[in-house]
C-alpha cells in the first residue's frame, strides 16, 4: 500500500509527521485550496457574465453607458447558457486526459494556466479577447473538474475508508466558500470599479490556488502523477490526425462563412447547442445498446435514464439563477436592504451560503426520517427537486409581475426564490452523484459521473436554443411554464416512481 502514498506518508495517508487536516490526510488541504480558489475565479466571472454582456446595452439599468458589450438580454442568456454547458461537457474529455494522457496531477497544473491565461484574455477589452478567453475558462474548467475529485479518492485506502466520506463534504466546503466569496469580491470590483479589473481579479485567484498546488503537491498521492492506461503510440498518431483533420475542416468552413459575409455568432452558438443534446443523448444510447451488459446492468441504465431526463430539466431551470434572474436583479430589483447598497452580482452567493447553512440540516434530515423508516427514495428526492426548482419559478412570476410597470422589487424576492431552489439542489445533486456511482455498470463506472455532468449540459444547451430562437426566458408567460413544465415533471416521477424502482433493481 505504500508504494501508491505520497513520499513520507502512512499506509494510511496521514504525513510521517503526524499533521494531518482536520483528521484527514494533509494531502486534501491542497486540493481543498485550489479547488477553493479555482471556484473563486469561476463563480466570480460567472457573477459579471451576463450583466458585462447587458451593460451598455438595450436591457441593462444604466442608460447604455455601463462599458460593458452592450447585448440584448437574449443574446446575453444564450452566451452564458452555451459557456456553463461547454463547462460540465469538457468534463469527460477533461477525465479521459487524466486517465490517458497526462494523468490527474499534471491535467491539473495545466487546466489551471488555462483558466487563468482566460481570465487575463476577459481582462483586455474587446470582443475577440472576450470570446477567447471565455472558451479558454471553458476548457481548463472542464480539465479540472474530473480530475480534482479523482486525487481526492486516491488520497484514502479505497473505497472501504471511514474518512472517505468526510473528505469529499470538507472538499465541497471548499466549492462553496470559493463560489461565497468571490461575487462579493470579484463581482464588487468588477460592477462597482471597472469590468475588466474583475477579471483579472479572477485570474489572481486562480494563480493563488496553483502556486499552493504546486507547494503542497507533495502531500498528495503518488497515484495522482500516474496516467492509468496511457496512449499507446499509434493511438496517439490516431488521435493527432482525427484532431487536425476536424481543426482543418472547422478552420476552412468559417473561413468560407466569415469571406461570404453571413458571420454572426449564431454560427458558433448553434452548433454547440446542437451538439450539447446530441452527444449525451449519444452516450446513453452507446451505453444502453452495449451487448456486453448483463440483464440487470441493461435494466439499471434503463432506470438511470429517468434520472438523468429529471436531471436536465432541473438544471434547466436552476442554471437560470446566473443569467435570467441575474439579468433581472441588475435591472429590475431594488440594490439596498436595510440601508446597504450593494451591486446585483452579490445575489449570486446567496445559493452558497444557502448551501453551507442548509445542507447538515438535510443530512440530519435524511438520517431522521431513515431512523423511522421513513425516509423518501431516491425517486421520491427527484421528484421533490424538480416541484421545488418549479415552485421557485411560480414564486419568481410575482416580482416580475410587480416589475412590469417599472417598480423595483425587495431582494427578498430573489433572496427566497434562490432558498427554494437550494432546496431542490439539496434533494438532487448529491443523491444524483450517489445514485450514479450505484446504478453505473462496471464496464462503465468511471465515464458515468461524466454523463451525470451531461445532465447539466443537455439543460443548459435546452436553454440556450430557446434564447437563439428568439423566445423571451425573461418574460412572466415563458416563466410560468417552464414552472409547470418542471411541475408536471416531478408529478411524472412521483406517478411513475414504483416503475423506477423496479428498474433500479437492487440499487436502494
């Protein structure tokens, strides 16, 4: 067991020394930091994004003089639903180079200069440095985020570990102090001062977490600078030429669209949509048609694919939070409570916060009612979140409502519209990652978690094809039927719930 532990560590992952953090292996203090500080620089561009895109535009509150790019809100949403699903759809590339390339440590170390090379390109004013680091942050984010958890579990002796558990929630405390804290940092700078200086921010914190990465790598498992089952030299060979091939024919198609005069942003825009549906919708019918499944595998990945449709749908509706309802809190929501100003992109850790306050209460919760007997099924969760995640939506058409006539509503508004979708993430998210690990066949356990992050994909780019088509995501009737769409979706899996179970088989 040794020979797979850090230099200087215990069989059991705690240095030789004996410090360890808070009783785990000193090597999760590493990853919980630049998980901590890569968060950070996400979430606070994430908190700009679509105001940046509105300011100085036809839908942003300041009289068209915010230097921002000055886009519709339409054009604004799509962006930023096309970016967040390019995100979670890099995630499986991002495993595959970990797993076959570079291993996870280096994938790591890389992905990080790639964000923060974005984040400088979102610094300089101008369109093509914009787009160019947006798709940058896209690329190193995706690389990160399989790869991260993977050195998280190599820190402990398998699966069986007690601590295991209690790692990955200190972990994801990390997340959630990152995405906490940067809006309030990050997106202060960048509304209050100067746009540009936000990012950079941004891209500061991003060298924060690596330069502490690259320190403490010497607590972290020997495992995480191992590549599992590298490339042999002809698949290698094999991948470089598909890759040129695709980046000649991409190169010279919108080279010939740019020359005909027809470019608009459209051209990258839908295309990406397109493929976000088509390649998770890909992925499941691969897996489920796999001749080499066992009856009972085959049954599970039909159960699964009810998760994962309730999944889409939720997030949908939840990712919604980052640009929809951003829009509307720049524009259209009061910007004092109780005498404190503050800009709109605070409203953005609002879901953190919720998060750390909320989720021991749903622990707790859950091993209460499981004491009795009594606690919901995983069917029961799903369908729980996505009445919740709609509920939100019905409550969110009473400001919009009172905002018609140009009154600014109570941030309370928001404020309670992000507590219940808290909720809803709170009855989904975790028990999704659970019920993946559990339902996935063996032939399939590690690429599962990447079509889990399909989901978050498959919503967004939902999202972003109706923005594209031209339909008003801000307006009261839209909102009110992507709440009883949700609605009527939890009522499906609730209806359907003993058919779901049956098809989980032994999983419970």
């Amino acid at each position: 067991m040794a020979s797979s532990l850090t230099k200087g560590a215990t069989a059991q992952g705690t240095p030789a020394g004996g410090k360890t953090f808070f009783g785990h292996p000193r090597g999760l203090a590493t990853l919980f930091m630049i998980e901590m500080w890569e968060r950070f620089s996400f979430y606070g561009m994430r908190a700009l994004l679509v105001v940046y895109l509105i300011s100085g535009g036809p839908d942003a509150k300041d009289g068209g003089q915010g230097g921002g790019l000055g886009m519709t809100e339409g054009n604004a949403v799509a962006i930023y639903s096309v970016y967040l699903a390019m995100v979670y759809l890099l995630a499986m590339p991002g495993g595959w180079f970990g797993d076959r390339v570079w291993g996870p440590r280096k994938t790591v170390v890389v992905a990080s200069g790639i964000v923060m090379a974005g984040h400088l390109a979102l610094s300089v004013p101008g369109q093509a440095t914009f787009f160019a680091g947006l798709g940058l942050v896209a690329l190193g984010s995706g690389l990160i985020k399989a790869n991260i958890s993977t050195m998280v579990g190599q820190l402990y002796d398998g699966p069986q570990d007690p601590r295991r558990d209690g790692g990955f929630t200190i972990f994801y405390i990390g997340i959630n102090l990152g995405a906490f804290a940067a809006p309030l940092v990050i997106g202060t700078v960048g509304q209050s001062y100067n746009w540009h200086l936000g990012f950079a921010l941004a891209a500061l914190g991003m060298a924060l977490g690596l330069v502490q990465f690259l320190i403490g790598t010497r607590h972290l498992s020997t495992e995480s600078s191992v590549v599992p089952t590298p490339l042999a030299a002809e698949e290698r060979r094999s991948w470089l030429r598909k890759a040129m091939i695709w980046l000649i024919v991409a190169a010279v198609f919108y080279t010939g669209v740019v020359l005909s005069g027809s470019w608009t942003l459209n051209w990258v825009l839908i295309p990406i949509t397109i493929l976000g549906l088509i390649i998770p919708t890909g992925v499941l019918i691969r897996i489920k048609r796999d001749r080499e499944l066992s009856a009972v595998e085959q049954t599970k990945v039909s159960g699964y694919i009810w998760f994962f449709v309730a999944a889409a749908v939720f997030w949908m509706i939840y990712d919604q939070g980052g640009s929809t309802m951003s829009a509307f809190a720049d524009s259209k929501t009061a910007d004092t409570i109780f005498g404190l100003h503050f800009p709109s992109s605070w409203f953005q850790s609002v879901n953190p916060l919720m998060i750390m306050a909320l989720a021991p209460v749903f622990a707790w919760l859950w091993l209460w009612l499981a004491r009795r007997d009594r606690e919901p099924n995983t069917t029961l969760k799903f369908a729980m979140a996505l009445v919740l995640v709609g509920a939100s939506f019905f409550v969110f058409v009473v400001p919009m409502g009172m905002a018609g006539d140009g009154t600014k509503v109570s941030p309370l508004w928001l404020v309670s519209i992000y507590m219940i979708q808290t909720m809803g993430e709170l009855c989904l998210s975790p028990v999704g990652l659970s019920v993946t690990t559990k339902m996935a066949p063996a032939k399939y356990a590690s690429q599962m978690m990447g079509v889990w992050f399909l989901a978050v994909t498959a919503g967004d780019c939902v999202t972003g094809l109706l923005s594209i088509a031209g339909v008003d995501l801000s307006g009261v009737g839209v909102i009110a039927l992507e709440a009883t769409m949700a609605a009527l979706a939890g009522f499906a899996v609730f209806m359907y719930r003993r058919k779901v179970v049956a098809l989980m088989a032994d999983v419970h």
